[in-house]
C-alpha cells in the first residue's frame, strides 16, 4: 500500500503537461541569473516571437549593447 501511495505521489507531481510557471523572489532570481541588465525594448517582432533590446546598464554579466531575446507562448 505504501508503494502504491509513492507511485501515485510521484506521478502527481512529475505528470505537469501544462508547463506552470514557477514563481521565484527577485532576491533568487537575481543570484542565479547570468545577466541582469536595465534597458528598453527597441523593436518587437510579433511574427516570430522576438524583441531586440537596447542595453543602457549592466547589474550582473557582460553582453553585447543590444540582444534579441525569444518569447514562448504560454
């Protein structure tokens, strides 16, 4: 019976098919982050699903002064 319960448990909690978002405190984020800049989005390609944006101010990590970052659908 224990057995079952644990297969059940770990089913339950492994199965996630919808992809939640995890909520993480800024404080967390910030630490395991490789890059944390301040900036503004200079352009938004809705097509595929990108936006370029223009860096003013590096916090943590070094990259070039504008990148494109990817957005996924929910």
């Amino acid at each position: 019976m224990k057995t079952l319960v644990l297969i059940v448990l770990f089913s339950a909690f492994t199965s996630n098919l919808k992809g939640k978002k995890k909520v993480v405190p800024y404080p967390v984020a910030i630490c395991k982050a490789d890059l944390v800049v301040v900036g503004e989005i200079a352009s938004v390609s809705s097509s595929v699903l990108e936006y370029d944006f223009q860096i003013t101010e590096f916090i943590k990590g070094k990259s070039e002064q504008k990148i494109t970052v990817a957005m996924w659908a929910d």
